[in-house]
C-alpha cells in the first residue's frame, strides 16, 4: 500500500461521534455499569457515540469471532459520520482479526483510534500500512471525568489538536502499582500513590533526542515481527532524515521473556534507525535479591553496547497515567534527573 506521509484525522469538537467496539476483549455483564459511566461520560466531554456489536459480551477472551470484530470495527471506521473510535481496554486475541480488515479501505476515512495494551497491535498495524496517525494512550473504560491527572485529562484535548500544531506533556508526579476494581466501585479512578522517576540505561543525567515516533506493547507487537502487517524496517525508511523514536511497554511479560522478545527485534533490524528508545514502566514486578534477573537486567543485555539512549519507567503501559502518544508524529524527548517531557508536532 503507498503512501508518502502521515496523515492525521480530523480533530476531535463538540458533537464529534465516538465508535465504541471490542476488537479484542469485551464487556462482561457485570462490568457494564462502568462501561455505561464512560459512555455517558463521552457524552459529557461533548461527544456522542455509536456503539458496535462486538461489545457487551465476552466469552473465551473476546467480544466475538475474528471474522466478526474485524467487520464490526471495519463498519465503524468507513461510516463518515464516525469521527474516531475507541475501544473499552485491550484484551489477548485481537491479531487473529487483523487479516479480515480491508486496510486499504482503511486508508481512504482517517479516523483517530485511541487506546493501548491489545489496542497497539491494531494501532501499530493501521499506522504502518496506511500512514495514518493512531494514538496510544488511556482506554476508555478509565477515562471517567474524575481522572483528572495532568496527563489522562489531556487525552481528548490532544485528539482535538489540527495538522501543523504541537502538544507538550511532562512526566507524571505518582503513578500507580496497586489496581482498583471498578466492579466493586463503578467511578474508581487511578490509585497514585507511587512517585514517579524516569530512569535511564546507558546515558548520563540529562539528553534529548528526536525522530518519528512509533511503539505500542512489547507482549503484542513482538507477533508482528515478520509479518505485513509490522514491517517497521519500511516504515522507518520513508524517514531516513529524522529516524525513529521506539516506545514500548511490557505488560505481563517476564524480565526472561522480555529479554528474549528485545533480542527478536534487534536480530529482525528494528532498532537500526532509532534515534533512542523509551520503555514504559514493567507491568510485572521485579523479584528482589542480587542473583536475580530483572526487568533492568533484560533491558542491559539488549542494549548495554547501544549507541542510541535508553530510557525505561517512563509513563507509557499498565501502570498508569500515561502519555498520549500520536504514532508518526514528530517527536521530542527530553530527559533530566528523573523527570521527562516529549513535544510532539502534527507534521
């Protein structure tokens, strides 16, 4: 499929009209009062909604066949009135439907779609095909209106930023390690109670660097290694003159695991155009003791000799709040003593 640069969506105003679908997961039953609060609280923000099918019902880990996500999905993103769609959460399966999508059908009604986790594997996948710009970035089932932290009230707005305009966000003060569970508390919001400190591999106290940015969840997007539909090695060769920025986060992955994942992206080339890599914080705690191989230790044994600069705990992934990342966009990242800050301008 050709295309020459990123194209952006329209922005998000009042009125736009959200699509709400479960490419991956679903919605059980007893967990639609919180998905009815959200939705109602789109509507507060301004918007309205569609919802598709494949929603309200999980059974073996997703709202429906492959065959049939991908259709519900497809017919949200070409009906024209249909300004951007965002899913509930991420999920487990959504790969088995990505080949029933039409993707050059896709590429001919740019719509922002907003999430993260499972979500990436399709946000990456649309971005790399098509060059339309997707966000990564809080799901919808946490974004009641009392989420108010300095980077998840910022989502919408950014979604409604026009082609050409710049958007800064800095590194969050807490984050959270503890969840809470919105099925026994329909308007939980996010549980910060930990500071939080952005950390660096290889590099001194402070650095910037730039490039087209680009990344989602390292458990997802390590599957797309290989295939059409993660073929970063051509999307990053449209941007010879800036590079890359990567950004990934490990969602339940073992430091092992993620070890061995990293190696596979680094054998199939996709660090070669990197300006640097940013790592969100680990969804899977560390073991304690000095014999013990952490999350650290995998990122080492990856990037020890890299030349580019590595950070990690940074605010991307499953501990929130996090950045709202525009997948191609030109981007900034800004690193001092533990605090971080990235600039991206829609161009």
């Amino acid at each position: 499929m050709s295309w020459e640069s990123i194209t952006y969506p329209s922005p998000l105003k009042m009125g736009s009209v959200i699509g709400v679908t479960a490419p991956s997961s679903g919605v059980p039953k007893f967990l639609a009062p919180r998905l009815n609060l959200v939705i109602q609280h789109l509507k507060q923000r301004g918007f309205e909604s569609v919802e598709g099918i494949c929603l309200r019902n999980d059974f073996k880990s997703v709202s429906g066949s492959a065959k049939e996500r991908a259709n519900d999905f497809q017919k949200l993103w070409n009906d024209p009135k249909i300004d951007a769609i965002v899913p509930p959460w991420g999920g487990e399966l959504l790969l088995n439907m990505i080949p029933h999508l039409n993707f050059a059908d896709l590429s001919k009604n740019p719509k922002w779609l907003l999430g993260y986790s499972d979500i990436s594997t399709l946000l990456f996948a649309i971005t790399i095909k098509t060059g339309i710009s997707t966000a990564h970035g809080m799901n919808l089932m946490d974004a009641v209106l009392e989420q108010n932290d300095s980077l998840s009230s910022q989502t919408y707005e950014i979604l409604s930023l026009k082609p050409g305009e710049e958007v800064t966000q800095n590194s969050s003060k807490n984050h959270q390690i503890l969840f809470r569970d919105f099925s026994k508390d329909v308007g939980v919001t996010f549980n910060l109670t930990e500071k939080t400190e952005w950390k660096v591999l290889n590099a001194g106290s402070e650095m910037e660097f730039s490039g087209r940015i680009i990344g989602g969840c390292l458990d997802t997007l390590r599957n797309l290694i290989g295939t059409p539909y993660g073929n970063l090695n051509e999307f990053a060769a449209r941007f010879k003159q800036s590079g890359l920025i990567l950004y990934l986060e490990n969602s339940g992955s073992e430091p092992a695991e993620v070890c061995r994942a990293l190696w596979n992206m680094k054998l199939a080339g996709w660090f070669d155009s990197v300006n640097g890599i940013v790592f969100g914080r680990s969804g899977v705690s560390d073991s304690t003791g000095a014999d013990v191989f952490s999350y650290r230790d995998a990122l080492n044994d990856v990037f020890a000799e890299s030349k580019f600069p590595v950070i990690y705990d940074a605010d991307i992934g499953h501990k929130p709040p996090q950045l709202t990342i525009l997948n191609g966009s030109m981007a900034t990242l800004r690193y001092r003593d533990g605090a971080g800050s990235l600039v991206q301008t829609l161009i």
